[in-house]
C-alpha cells in the first residue's frame, strides 16, 4: 500500500468507523479478492463490537500488499458503500493514474 492511501486511513479513521458495514458481505469481498484471508477474517470476527473489528481491520489493511487500498475501495463498491469511496476517501478509481502504453514516435501519413 502506498504511504498515501495509508495517510487516507489514518486520517479518515473515525468517519470509516463509523460509516463502514461490516455485516454487507465486505468480510467476503476482501477474501474473494485476497486481500485478507480466512485466518484473518476469522481473528477479526473475535471481536464482538463492530467498531473494533472496523479498527482492527483498517491496522491490518496497510500490511496486505501494494494493491491492498484499490482492492478494498473496490469491495466497499460492491457491497454497496461507495459513499465511503468517494465522499470520505474522495478516490475515483476510474481516474486512478495508470500506466500509458508508448507512442511508437509514427506519425500518420493518411490523406483522405
């Protein structure tokens, strides 16, 4: 995870705690798409209280890979939360900076 999204977590925290559900089948999101496994999920389920698995969660995101902050954007959109995305996380996926393939240096010779 990049130190940006990290910061995003920190400095999001309270509002993700209080705005992310965990019971909307994210748990099975994050699994599907290997962001945790079933280990993990099953160590944050220990905790009964919803904002400690909340918590819990967002300390081991940082720790789950460089992709681990898109993947679990992703899963808050398909488990319907992509208010947290846009509005408390204010990240638009589509406009994610990605790599542009080359110019050959061609230049188009057609004439119509």
């Amino acid at each position: 995870m990049e130190k940006f999204h990290e910061e995003l977590l920190i400095t999001n925290r309270v509002k993700l705690i209080k705005n992310i559900d965990v019971t909307k089948d994210l748990y099975s999101e994050l699994l599907q798409r290997k962001v945790l496994t079933q280990m993990i999920v099953r160590e944050i389920k220990t905790n009964k209280n919803t904002y400690r698995q909340i918590e819990e969660l967002l300390d081991i995101l940082p720790r789950r890979g460089p992709h681990a902050f898109d993947l679990f954007c992703e899963c808050l959109i398909a488990t319907g939360q992509e208010t947290i995305v846009h509005s408390i996380l204010k990240v638009n996926l589509a406009e994610a900076p990605t790599e542009k393939p080359a110019s050959s240096g061609k230049v188009s010779t057609a004439h119509s």
